[in-house]
C-alpha cells in the first residue's frame, strides 16, 4: 500500500530529522546506535524515558518542541520536552503511589 509522504509546511526552518530513510536503513549499525545513547547519569543503566525525553529536557532542549499534535478544526497543541518530563514524571509518581513499581 502506497502513502503520500508527509510535507513540513510553514516557515520553522528546521529540516527534518530523516531526510533519506532508504540511506539511514543501508548505513544502520547497532554499533553506532548504542554510542548515540547517553546512559543514565553516573553510569547507572539505560532507561528509554531518560533518552526519549529527559536527556533534552535538562539539556539545552528543554524548550524545544518534542510533540506536536494537529487536532479537529486545525487546533494546535504543543509540548516542549520540559513539559513532557514534567508531565511523565507526575504520572510516574501517581503509578508509585499505587504500589507499583
């Protein structure tokens, strides 16, 4: 199944991240994934929330755009990376608070 690709529209000047998925997919490495990975802080481990969204976060990328969402009537809703450790981080504590852990 054919799909038309999506287009960036407007005037962000920001490129996109993937400009040639056929190229990233020959050139892959699990090597050089891993040394893309920052790790958790003190050398604790790997968490897939610290790299998805807290190491932006409490870098320079806190105030960058990490999700935005196109609803009914052309609303816009837009959440930085801050707003999203935020945000998991209030619903990871409510999990907590319900015993699990």
């Amino acid at each position: 199944m054919e799909f038309e690709p999506i287009r960036k529209q407007g005037a962000s000047g920001s490129p996109p991240n993937l400009a040639d998925y056929e190229a990233a997919r020959r050139e892959f490495s699990w090597e050089r994934a891993r040394g893309e990975l920052s790790g958790l802080p003190g050398g604790r481990g790997l968490n897939i929330a610290y790299e998805a969204v807290d190491r932006h976060a409490l870098g320079s990328g806190g105030n960058v755009v990490a999700l935005r969402c196109v609803g009914q009537n052309d609303r816009v809703t837009e959440l930085t990376y801050e707003d999203l450790r935020r945000l998991t981080n209030r619903f990871a504590n409510a999990l907590c608070a319900l015993g699990l852990a």
